[in-house]
C-alpha cells in the first residue's frame, strides 16, 4: 500500500492510492469522521496521548498538552529532551515517532483506505522547504522507526505543485502557453513558496523562497494577545498549559471565519474559570495580523525576482498558470484578499488545502503516475552523520562537478576515526543544499549501509540487529570510504575499508534502487 502522510504542524493528513484517484483518508473516531489527525500530545497520568484523544484531553485540567511538536523539530536535535510536565521528559525523535506510531495505527484500523493486514506501508514525505538537517532527519527517520517504508521525500510546495499539475494542467497539449506555477504554502508553522515548472509530468524548481517561522501558530498568537488585552489579563499570569488551551480556543475560533464575518468570540472561561466571551471585530484581528502576511507577500515577491534572474521572462505572463494558494491557514480570510490585491486575476486557492501537500505525495508515490520531480544528473548526494549531538548532512558528490572524461567516473574519499561499533549510513540524493548544508528541493532516500567498525563484528552478516553502541577505544582504526560516481547510468558505488584492521566490503547502488 502506497500513501502520501503530511506531518502538518497542526494536522497531519493521509491520502491514499485507489485505481488512479487520490482520496483523502478518513478516520473514525468516537462515532465521527474526520479527516485529518491533530498534530496534539497530551500527557496525562503518567500516560501520552496523540491525535483525536490528546484533542480530547483539552477539557481536563489536570492534561498537559503539547502543540506545534513539528515546530520544536525545528528547534530541537534528535535526542534533545521535550518536557510534558514536572516529572516527563522524552527525546525529540523518540516522541514524533511515537505520534507517527499512532498515525499508522489510526490509518490501519480506523481509516477507509484498504490496508491489507501484515503488508507494509509504503510513503512519500515532505518537509517543509527551508526545514534544517535536524528537522529533516527527524522527519525521516521518525516514519521509518514507526514502522512505515519511506519512499522517498518531497518539500511540501513541490508536493503541491505535483496535486495542481494532476488537478488542472493534465488535458493540455505540449503547445499551452501555461509553463510554471508560484506555489504560495502557509502551514500552521511554516511559510513556502516555489517557482515551479511545469512539463507534462516534470516538475522542475526553479527557485525557493520561505521564513520559517511563519503560519497559523503566529495568528493565533496575535488573536490570544488581543485577547489577553481585552479581558485585562497579562502573558505572565498565564502558565504553560493555560497559554496552549488558550491557543487551541484562538485557533478553533479563527479557523471558523469566513470573508464576510464581521465579529469573532473568543471564549476564555473553559481554561480561565470566571472570564466573559470576548467579541472581537474582524477587522481589527486582521490589522494586526497584517504585518505578518505582507512578509509573506515579501517573499513571494523576492521568488519571482529570483526566477527571472533564473531565464522566466517577465513579459511573458501567460506563462504563470496560477498563483496556487495551499495549507491550512490560506483559509484565513485576510490572506486570500491581499494576494488577489497583488495578483488580480492569478491567485486560486486548491479545493483542498488542507489536504493538497498530501494529495501531491500521493501522485508521487504512484509508479503510474510517472512523476519526477527535478531529476536530473545535477543533483547532491550525501550521508548523515553525527557531529557531537547533532546530525549534519555530508554532500559526496556536489551537482556540477564533471567527471573525469577518460574514465566517466568521479571518485570522492573521505578518512575517519570511528567512536561506535557499527557506522549506521543512511544515504540520500536531493535537489538543493541550503546555506547550511542541509539537504533541500526533492530528496529521495537511498539505501542504508552498515558497517563493522569494531573488527570484532567483521563476520556478522546482519547488523542491522546489532544494537549501535558508543566505543571510544575504536578510534585506534582509521576508516576509509571511497565513493565512484559512473556517468553511465547513474551508478554509485562505495568501497568501506577498516584500514587498520584490513577488511572492507563493497557496496552498490544506482537510481533505481535508491528506493
């Protein structure tokens, strides 16, 4: 079974693979359908909860509830602790693992998508676009360790712009004027936006723009300020738990608003006992919020500047399909207005917002489909690997490098000292690298070697059930991985060799099999 998953910072959305349609999965829970899960934690007797019954857990007090973790992946390495109370702590990874856990349980036996029991699940994954190493390693590995089958990954405006290509572009000919779409993706935490070209099922990046910290968690803020104001309660006498309840109240209540909605209550007293509804005027939310979406309007500017530096002729505006209006908090009614004032006649919203990241995942997971997404022979590929507590990505082959034209071949070497038992080496090609080196555009996965540093292990033949374990004393051997990149196909090999002990082992790996 194929799926596209959209880790939201607020929802996290599936969608499914059926006979050429993509549907958006369902799931049921206390006799309702919904369909999405809350990106929620809540910790509560010694006890976590994810989803819908964290969600439930808002109406107890004595729940301590956490939103936003996709924001904290951002801030967070992987082992770094993530505290649920006084007396709760768990890592980073070990947590979104956990809520990715729930996730394919709710898919598996609570879902309307068919699963076949003891099949494995198969994925396509996004990330936001300007995510760092950590967040996207987290990402990652978090769907492994719960048990998904990771396909590959994809930002999420690519993503996107996969699900408009199929929705709107897919009955016109080789001779239509319309030649790239602006994604503009405004998530609860994160803010994207590509040029993206389009070519029949090609999707080429152009460029990228995004702020990280930018989306709906922002506007709640703004609407939980306002009202802090108005019943005269400062930040500081709010504790953590009351200030994410308090959030919950400002977002449910934004997200009911609708272009004509003149008035919004926001209503305090289930987390603050004794407080009266505030009503608030639209108008002034919006005006506050203003500031917030001309950012947004800022960076879609600076993208289009970047793509005609890129070869997109500005006088040719035929060739912009849309201005294609994606995530969860494009609903909000301020955000839609002051793009079709900048771009009259150019904006459309996806039928889905929610759901179009997930959507786009899906067509790409489809072998039918025949997506590609940027493939081409100028792209990085590289390794993770551990820089203190950190993870931080190693590029061994940089796009643009030639090869040496008598052999078609570019070799790369890299010498070390190891300080574990085994070396875990999880590969991957992607599209881009960031300003800080982290992997960036589409990335797709590519096998997972191990190898036995501790000559001790040279003769077992599984690893990957041999627990990794820091050692000190193994960095007496000098390691060596020499990496041969054949123009021919694509073709990656990596020769790993424990220099001090004498033994190596070789392997190989190509496009094809990077999945």
């Amino acid at each position: 079974m194929r799926l596209g998953i959209d880790f939201g910072t607020t929802r996290t959305v599936v969608a499914g693979l059926e006979d050429g349609n993509y549907p958006v999965c369902t799931f049921s829970w206390q006799g309702e359908l919904k369909e999405y899960i809350p990106t929620l934690v809540a910790a509560r007797d010694g006890a976590l909860f994810f989803g819908w019954d964290a969600a439930h857990c808002l109406d107890q007090p004595d729940a301590l509830i956490l939103r936003s973790m996709k924001r904290l992946a951002a801030d967070l390495r992987p082992d770094d602790p993530v505290d649920l109370g006084p007396d709760f702590s768990i890592p980073m990874l070990e947590l979104v693992t956990l809520f990715l856990h729930h996730v394919k349980r709710m898919i598996t036996l609570y879902g309307n998508l068919t699963v076949d029991k003891g099949n494995k699940i198969e994925v396509m994954v996004a990330t936001p676009a300007n995510a760092n190493s950590n967040q996207r390693y987290i990402t990652l590995e978090a769907f492994r360790m719960a048990g998904f089958s990771v396909l590959g990954a994809m930002n999420e405006p690519s993503a996107a712009a996969v699900e408009y290509n199929h929705r709107y572009l897919r009955s016109l000919g080789p001779r239509s004027p319309k030649k790239y779409v602006v994604v503009y993706d405004l998530g609860g935490g994160t803010f994207d936006t590509s040029v993206v070209g389009l070519a029949g099922q090609t999707h080429e990046v152009i460029a990228n723009e995004g702020i990280p910290r930018l989306g709906g968690d922002d506007f709640d803020e703004v609407i939980l300020d306002m009202l802090l104001e108005g019943i005269g309660r400062p930040r500081g006498d709010l504790n953590q738990n009351e200030t994410v309840r308090l959030l919950e109240e400002c977002r449910e209540r934004k997200e009911g608003l609708k272009p004509n909605t003149k008035k919004m209550v926001v209503d305090p007293s289930t987390v603050l006992p004794g407080e009266e509804p505030l009503v608030v005027e639209t108008q002034f939310v919006y005006d506050r919020c203003e500031p917030l979406i001309q950012r947004s309007l800022a960076a879609v500017e600076s993208l289009i500047r970047t793509a005609f530096e890129r070869g997109l002729d500005p006088d040719e505006s035929r060739g912009l399909a849309a201005l294609y209006l994606v995530g969860g908090s494009v609903s909000f009614p301020p955000v839609a207005r002051a793009l079709r004032e900048a771009y009259p006649n150019k904006v459309k919203t996806s039928p889905f917002p929610h759901a179009a990241t997930a959507i786009g995942l899906a067509i790409a997971a489809d072998p039918r489909a025949l997506i590609r997404v940027r493939e081409s022979v100028s792209r990085y590929f590289g390794v993770w690997r551990e820089q203190g507590k950190d993870k931080v990505f190693d590029p061994i082959f940089f796009k643009d490098r030639e090869v040496d034209p008598q052999t078609g071949t570019l070799r790369v070497i890299r010498r070390y000292r190891p300080v574990h038992n085994i070396g875990h080496l999880r590969f991957l090609e992607c599209s881009h690298l960031s300003e800080g080196g982290a992997p960036e555009g589409d990335i797709a996965l590519w096998k997972e070697v191990y190898f036995p540093y501790d000559p001790e292990l040279r003769d077992r033949k599984n690893l990957a059930r041999t627990p990794v374990q820091v050692r000190p004393d193994l960095s007496t051997q000098e390691v060596v991985e020499i990496y041969d990149y054949h123009a021919q196909g694509g073709l990656i090999q990596v020769c790993i060799e424990n220099q001090t002990a004498g033994y190596e082992r070789t392997f190989s790996f190509s496009p094809d099999g990077a999945r």
